[in-house]
C-alpha cells in the first residue's frame, strides 16, 4: 500500500484564509489586485500601532513608528543609488536594531537583502559579496567592505534625513517572485551556495506559522537568537510585520543559557527560537514564575533525541513552555513541517505546513510504501527560486514535480523519513554527504575542499563522528600536511563550527573495488586532543584550590584524566557547547556566578583559575 502524507497537519488548524493568493496565477482577482499578495508582509507592517515598541537592542528601543520612518530613509538612499528589485544588498551588520532597519529598509525599496555576519572569518565574508554579486554593502562603519572593489556605504549615510524632510513609508510595489533574500548554505561542491526566496515565499511563511499556533495572539516579545547568516533569523524578524516586539540577543548572552533564561525574565520574553542543543542546558533554568508562561519555544536546526523531546514534553504538561518541533531546509523558506511536543514518546517532526506539500518517494521517484523510508521532497509556493548563479546545481536539487500543476517543481532535501501511524513524520537521517552538528548544516565536502586548497595536502576527507567520550565532532583525514597547520588553515577560511576537531594522519586512503574513496573505512571514533591530555597520568604544577578544582571539572567535562595549568581549554577539543557544560558545573561546584565569555576571554586553565579567584573575592568582600 502506498503511503498517503497529509497535506496540512490537523493539529495545526485548518487551511489559512487568503492561502493561495501568495503563490501566483489566482482565478479570484485579489491576487491580481493585491499584486499576487507578496505586499501584504510590509502593508501588515504599515498597520502595527506607532506607539508600540518594535525593537529591543540592549539599551536602544525604536517604536514602530520611529522603524518606518528610519526604513523609509534607508529605502530612500537604496533607491537614489540605483537599487530596486531584483538587486542585492549586502548587510554587513552586527546583530542589533541597525540590522532591523536596514532589513526592513531593503524589503521597501524593493531589493533583495543578503546577510554577512561580521563574525564570520574575512574570506568567508568576501566571498558572498563577491559570489551572490551584490550591488551594493551596507556597514556600520567600523570596518570597510568586506570585498575590494565593492560599492560601499555607512547605514547612517542611508538614514540620514535630508533638509529635515521626512521620507513617508511608501513600500516599493513587488510581485510575489521578486526576491527578498540570499542566504547562503555550506556546499556540496566545495563552496557555499546562495539560496534565493522570493517575497511571496517569506509573506505565505507568516501566515503559516500564525496557522500553527507559532504566532497568536497581540504584542508578543520574540527574541532574535539566530545568526543573520541563518534563515531561522528570517522567521525572527517577520514577526515585526504582524505587530510583534522584537528583542535582540547579544551573542554574550545567546551561548550562556544562564543569561538566557535571565533575559528571557528580564525582557518578558513570549517567543524564542532555539537550537536542541541549547534547549537542554535552558530547561534546566526556567522557573514557573520568572515570566510570562507559557513560553513558546520554536525547537529546530537538528534532530531532537528522545531524552530531550521527554523533557521537553514534561514542560509542555506542566504549562512551563509550549514547544513546537520546526523542519525544514533553508530552501524552503526556514519551516516545512511543524509539530508540537506535547506527549512523550518517538520524536517527530510534525506534517507538513499549509504552502508545502510532503512526499517521501523511493530513487524512481515513486512514492514510497505505507511504513517504508522514503527520501523527502517538498513542493508548493515556498520552494526557493533556486541557486544564485548556479543553473546546473538548481536543476539538480529543484526537480520537476510529477504530481502537481504543468511546470511545477519539488525540492530534493536528501533526509530521509518515515511516515508514523498517526500521519506524522518520523526523521531519519541524511542520504548524502550532507550532516548537522550543533545546529548547523554542514556539507562535508565543503571542507574537504578547503583542506585540499593548504600547501602540502594531496587528499582529505572529513566525517562526522564522536571523540573518546561520545561527543559528536569533525575528523579530517588527512593525506600530507600538518594538524596545527591545517586547523589554522581551516580557521582562517570557515566558520568555527566547520572546523574539525581532530586530524587523522594516513599515508594511503582506502578504495571501494569500483575505485572510489571507502568512507566506511574511515575513522570514525578517535582521540582529540582532549582525549590525549588524559594519557599522562596525573597532572603537575597544579597550585592553588582554585587550579585544582578547575582541573578537575575540566577532566569531567573534557573527557581528559590529566590537565595541567598551561593547557588551552579550546585546543584541548573545547567547544560553544562544552563551554556551556564547563560553566554549569563550575557554578554548581564553586558557587561561582562564571560567565561563558570567561571561558573564551580566559582558556588557558591557570588564567581562568585567576579569574575565578578574583570573582569570589569580590563576591565575599
């Protein structure tokens, strides 16, 4: 028996009214009249009371008001440099309301915006300016353009108000297939690929997650958790346009769950977007009575494991939180399917949302049996335009869809699922070289190319598996070329999530009888470096409680029966997240209120011994 995959979840209400008037050619002629509706995410904005504030960025608030009339600015200076739709706009902005301005300032001027997080390594940054083609960089001033050559601009050049005249918020007219945004994703072919969304595709997302229960309600206080570079931050900042208060989250305070939970108090958060592995250490923190609850937590970016998804319901029960499970690839437009956490038991990720149509089909693209695993493809009016300036690998991945209307087109996400006896869909796992850790997604042979591109490397391939202690990490296999070298390579030209962890020296690769690379030969549990500081006995030099103690909350958190005090907590195989663990216990154990920027201003064990010293002797004077 074939299986049936609902069209909408049932439990995530009925179709949305005004639905179809997102995805082009309408036989009702409000489309036509509303131009395909694709305005209808910047005339919500128009709507929302002036006096309500907009934006929270530590102590800097703007009204809705007040972020119209900076948008209409801003839209004012794209516009007399040449920018409309279809062109692209590079944000090479912090997170903050600098970046909310000139977001939504893009969108009004009919352009396109493309997020550089300045964080990001320089090579990094240059090469999305120079790849995606983008007319124009925004900046803040502090650092010039991230690509030589590139036309520049300060944000406050853009919104400075000339001759005291006001710029009335005036939307620049679009369709629902002009683009709004590129954001960029690890690649298969050695380098990151722009995924381009049209402004029909972000409106329909809104009304979708208002569907599902995501959004409801007046004059909520969302928190913005995600890196600009990443399309959860999309479903972030869209809030704006239905009247929601925005509340920025620093980084400081985004990778300490302490501070989290505390903002989330402070702010009287109602919404928040997190990662699995950052919601495990934040249950642990939020209290019944610290704010407004229930809080609703957006869960996605990886699988949920079983352990979690439980609590995560216990919390539900309790009226703690409300916890929806989001899936979906950057490709279609953040979210694809939804699916509340509410009872314990095997995790899922919910049906597919009302713009998407779920299919799991076989290698034949037949669909697959009742019970039987099947790859998952997503078709509808949220599917992306395809990849900027990448025709071949468009074809590739956005295939015609048998099913549906002439000319329409499925996205191939290469994960792999199984649809449950309750009509839900049960994740399986990738069918690729595709992997996520930590959040993030992460195409293996993006990295390999890049480690094939340092001096002295002849072949490299890199899997996803655990360290000695079962943490996940990144091990590069590596034919010529040094480890050091290597990780300092690697660090100047990825991100630090895509940086491996350990480096497996071979002098031959092994090969399948057809001659290819055997990645099932290749390692997949070894040692780190953190794995070998525990291989010479007890530690030396340790002096002082201080030291002592955290030496040894580094050995449990580390994995390392040995550390002494000149060793580096991040070159020991140190991460965001074991940075996270290494605070918790330093608090439990020490009664010390540690900081996670600590870790990172402080890795070197003796130093970090030092700063704790000083923080309990302020603490008891």
């Amino acid at each position: 028996m074939t299986a049936v995959l609902p069209e909408r979840p049932a439990a995530l209400s009925a179709p949305l009214a005004g639905e179809h008037h997102i995805a082009g050619p309408c036989p009702c002629g409000t489309c036509a009249a509303a131009g395909t509706g694709a305005a209808d995410l910047l005339a919500r904005l128009a709507t929302a009371p002036g006096g309500r504030t907009a934006v929270v960025a530590g102590d800097r608030t703007l009204t809705f008001d007040e972020l119209r009339a900076q948008a209409a600015a801003f839209a004012a200076g794209l516009t007399a440099l040449g920018t409309g739709p279809e062109s692209v706009v590079a944000l090479c902005l912090p997170r903050g309301a600098d970046l909310v301005t000139a977001i939504i300032g893009t969108l009004t001027a009919g352009a396109a915006y493309l997020p550089v997080d300045p964080a990001l390594p320089a090579e990094r940054r240059r090469y999305l300016v120079e790849d995606s083609g983008a007319d124009l960089v925004v900046t803040d001033g502090t650092a010039g353009s991230p690509a030589p050559g590139a036309r520049a601009v300060t944000i406050a050049e853009l919104t400075d108000v000339r001759n005291g005249t006001r710029t009335p918020y005036a939307p620049v007219p679009v369709t629902a297939g002009t683009l709004a945004y590129v954001i960029y994703t690890s690649g298969s072919t050695g380098r990151p690929k722009g995924v381009e969304i049209g402004r029909g595709a972000v409106s329909l997302l809104l009304r979708e997650l208002e569907g599902a229960g995501a959004a409801t309600g007046e004059g909520r206080r969302v928190g913005w958790n995600a890196s600009p570079s990443f399309d959860a931050s999309v479903q972030q900042w869209v809030r704006l346009c239905r009247g929601d208060t925005l509340v920025m989250i620093d980084e400081e305070t985004r990778r300490d769950p302490a501070l989290l939970a505390a903002l989330i108090d402070e702010r009287a958060l109602t919404d928040l977007d997190v990662t699995p592995s950052h919601a495990d250490p934040l249950l642990d923190l939020l209290t019944p009575g610290g704010g407004p609850r229930p809080l609703t937590l957006l869960v996605g970016g990886e699988a949920i494991g079983p352990a979690l998804w439980d609590r995560l319901a216990a919390a539900h029960a309790s009226g703690l939180l409300r916890a929806l499970n989001v899936y979906g690839p950057t490709e279609c437009t953040v979210d694809a399917t939804a699916g509340w956490i509410d009872r314990p038991g095997e995790p899922h990720i919910g049906t597919a949302l009302p713009g998407l149509r779920a299919r799991l089909l076989d290698e034949n693209l037949a669909p697959v049996g009742e019970g039987e695993a099947g790859e998952l493809y997503l078709a509808g009016p949220r599917v992306a335009r395809g990849y900027r300036n990448r025709p071949g690998l468009t074809a590739e991945r956005f295939v015609a869809d048998p099913s549906g209307a002439p000319g329409g087109r499925m996205y191939r996400t290469g994960d792999r699922c199984r649809l449950l006896p309750d009509g839900r869909l049960a994740y399986l796992g990738r069918a690729d070289g595709q992997v996520k850790l930590r959040g993030h997604r992460i195409e293996l042979p993006e990295i390999e190319a890049a480690l094939a591109r340092v001096d002295g490397v002849a072949e490299a391939a890199v899997v996803l598996g655990e360290d000695a202690g079962g943490t996940p990490c990144l091990i590069a296999h590596h034919r010529g070329g040094d480890a050091a070298a290597l990780r300092t390579a690697l660090a100047a030209a990825l991100p630090s999530y895509m940086v491996p962890a350990a480096y497996v020296a071979v002098d031959r690769f092994a090969t399948t009888p057809s001659g290819k690379l055997d990645r099932a030969a290749l390692a997949t549990r070894v040692e780190t470096p953190k794995d070998r500081a525990g291989t010479a006995g007890p530690a030396e030099g340790l002096t002082g409680t201080a030291e002592e103690l955290i030496a040894r909350v580094w050995t449990q958190v580390l994995g390392a029966a040995s550390i002494g005090p000149d060793d580096n907590f991040f070159k020991l195989g140190g991460h965001s997240l074991l940075a996270i663990k290494l605070v918790s216990r330093v608090r439990a154990e020490l009664s010390v209120a540690l900081p996670v920027k600590a870790v990172y201003a402080h890795p070197r064990l003796r130093d970090l011994a030092a700063h704790i010293e000083a923080l309990t002797a302020a603490k008891d004077a």
